[in-house]
C-alpha cells in the first residue's frame, strides 16, 4: 500500500503543503496553470534552503488590492474554476470545515452571511485548490498525519490579539481529530487553510507507519525559525496492508464489585465509545476473589471511560497503557439477503478488507441469524454457515 505522510515538525500552512506535494513528484507545470486558471494570481516555484534542507517555495502573487470573500462568493469561485470533480469536491469539503469553524467561534448561524478574513483570499483559496490537486495526483491509498507543531504565543489577525493556536484553527483540529502540540517558537506555525487541508486528507497517527521509504519532500515556510521551517512529506509502502490504529487500554482491579454491577458497567462502557471491554475473574491478595476489568479505547475517550469506571466500581484508580502499533483491517457492515430452502432472510454482515482492498474476512451478525434460526427451526450455527457462505460469493 502506497502512502503519503505529512510530518508538520515545524508547523504546516497551505503553500507548505503544496510546496511539499510538489517536491513529492506533483506535476509542477500541470499545477501552475490550474491554478493560476483558477484565480487572478500567478505562481512562481522554486527551490530554496532552510537551516539546510532543500525545499520547494511557492509563491503566489495576488493583486495589490483584493477584498476578502464570503464564504458563498468562495463557492461560486471554486464552481467556476471548472476543477476535476475529486479537487473540486476536496476543495469545497475544505472551506466548509474552515466556515463550520468560523461559525461556531464567532457564532454565526447561517453560513451564507458568513465573511472570511485571511482564508477569503486568493492566496488561500490556490493553495486549497493547488494541494487538492497535488494530493490527488500523487496517487497514494491514503494519507497519514503525525502531530502538527502548532506554536505558541499570540497572533494580531481580523479579530484582534488571539491565542496560538487560533480558536477557528482548534476547531478544525478538534472536528478532524488531528494529534498536535505546542513548540518552542513564539509564532504561529499552523494555519486555519493547512489544519482544514490536513484534516479533509489526513488520518492521525502519534508515529510513522512501519513501512519502506520511495520518496521524501519537503515545502518551505515563509518565516525564518531557530530550525528549518519545512513541511516534511513521506510516501512510503506499508508493510502489511493493514490501517495503524492508536489505541489505549485502561485496566484496573475490582475485588469488591457483584456481577450485577460488572454487567451494567460492561454495557455503559461500550455505550460511552469503549472499543472493546473484556473483565477477567482474578485471585488477589489473600485469595480474595476478583476481577481485572480491560477497556480498549481511543484516546480521547480514555478520561471519560476511567472516571466512568471509578464511579462505579469504587476504584481508587485506572492503569492507562498507550499501545503505539495496532493495525486492523478495513472493516464495513453491509445488508445481505439470502436464501434458505427457498425463503429469503436478512442480515447484516461485517466485512474486513485490507487497505488494497483484499478481503480478509466476512462475519455474519449473530443477533440476526439467531432471530432467523428462531423464525426458522434452523439451528444458528447453520443459518451463520448460510448467511457467511451468501456474502463471500457477493462480496468477493
């Protein structure tokens, strides 16, 4: 499997990732004239270095005097670039995260009377459009994104002395999912048009898949920093095929919980997005019986499910172990109809692919085949057989 991952060390903005796609292997003549048939700018590329790494600068020059847009006025402009349909729809997914963004923070309920500021430009709208297209181009299954520098300290924009990072740039960091953390320069290394495009893309990991390197690239940041401010960017083929995954399991003792509790707090735990909950009999000291109670979680729901826990065992605390490696497999749930002795039934079946698409398995819903077996007479083992048997010749 073929993957691009961005690696924002030093913070990311949109030229830095059309910069970094760019040095990847984008057509960079093919890039320049959509782009500067997209909007009133032109486009310079070239290479510079940064404290000693070579990188891709682009430049886009917009008229002296341009006023910022709405977020309507940006749609149309997008529409009306005449865009292949993937950057067109990439592109118009992105400002919607900006302007849902925007809105929220400065509460604006109808986007249509929503007016950009710095990301209305055209500078912002190219760079959303040029790396929409860049990324598309490079082919890759997926892409990745390991946490974004943000900065710190306070910026001067629109409306007035900010935060780092921005509260429209935490939003989109927020609604995407993306890992980030703070760094050394006082600055603002991460945009609102480069968390938005991260986001729409990206998938975050806390570390670089295992994998094999083809390519490195890396775009230039317009700020001289105390290190190179570069967006590195990495295609690499994953070893085994499979999606990484960070995970934390939570784990604590109870030895004074009756099953009646343990069994509600089974249920509320994969009720509150718990991805897995195992509870495992246990001796302790003095040959007290009890339980050890696992959670698989993500991490950002790992304080709710432990304090959820502590509430109701009466646990004086909960071990959190990272797991930094988990791979699983590309799973969907699709509705299957199928036929036994000549009536048809119906039921869900989980479906596992690896990220190239190859299938890995097929497991039919065990509440619904047990409804059949009981409609039926059939035992459940073999309405699962049936069922299993019916999805892997659709499926396959």
């Amino acid at each position: 499997m073929r993957s691009l991952i961005f690696n924002p060390f030093s913070g990311a903005a949109g030229d830095m990732i059309l910069g970094c796609t760019l040095d990847l292997g984008a057509d960079r003549q093919a890039l320049k004239e959509l782009i500067e048939a997209s909007a009133p700018v032109s486009v310079d590329i070239r290479e510079v270095v940064k404290k000693g790494i070579k990188a891709i600068d682009v430049k886009i020059n917009v008229p002296e005097r341009e006023h910022s847009r709405t977020y309507p006025e940006l749609l149309d402009t997008i529409k009306e670039a005449k865009l292949p349909p993937r950057v067109e729809a990439s592109a118009l997914d992105i400002f919607l995260k900006m302007a849902e963004a925007e809105s929220l923070i400065h509460r604006v309920d109808d986007l249509e009377k929503l007016h950009f500021h710095e990301v209305g430009q055209s500078d912002a709208l190219v760079d959303v459009i040029g790396s929409s297209a860049a990324i598309h181009s490079l082919g890759c299954d997926s892409v990745y994104c390991t946490p974004i520098n943000v900065g710190s300290g306070t910026i001067e924009c629109a409306h007035g002395t900010l935060p780092v990072p921005a509260p429209a740039t935490l939003e989109v960091l927020r609604k995407g999912k993306l890992y980030f953390r703070g760094g050394n320069e006082q600055k603002e290394l991460l945009t609102p048009t480069g968390a938005a495009i991260l986001s729409h893309f990206a998938r975050p990991v806390e570390t670089f898949p295992q994998g094999r390197v083809i390519s490195t690239g890396y775009g230039a940041g317009d700020a001289e920093l105390r290190g190179p401010n570069v967006l590195q960017g990495v295609i690499s083929e994953l070893y085994s095929g499979l999606v990484p995954d960070m995970i934390e399991v939570l784990e604590t003792n109870a030895d004074d919980v009756s099953g009646e509790v343990l069994g509600n707090l089974f249920e509320e735990l994969l009720a509150m997005g718990a991805r897995d909950v195992a509870i495992v009999p246990a001796t302790m000291k003095k040959g007290r019986p009890a339980h050890i109670i696992k959670v698989i979680a993500k991490p950002e729901d790992t304080a709710k499910l432990a304090r959820k826990i502590i509430i109701e065992t009466g646990s004086l605390g909960v071990r959190v172990i990272p797991t930094r490696h988990r791979l699983m497999a590309d799973r969907r749930i699709e509705s299957l109809k199928f036929e036994i002795e000549g009536e048809i039934y119906e039921t869900a079946v989980k479906i596992a692919r690896d990220s190239e698409g190859v299938l890995l398995n097929i497991s039919a819903e065990f509440e619904d085949c047990k409804v059949i077996a009981k409609t039926s007479g059939i035992p459940v083992k073999e309405v699962i057989k049936w069922a299993e048997e019916a999805a892997r010749k659709l499926f396959s």
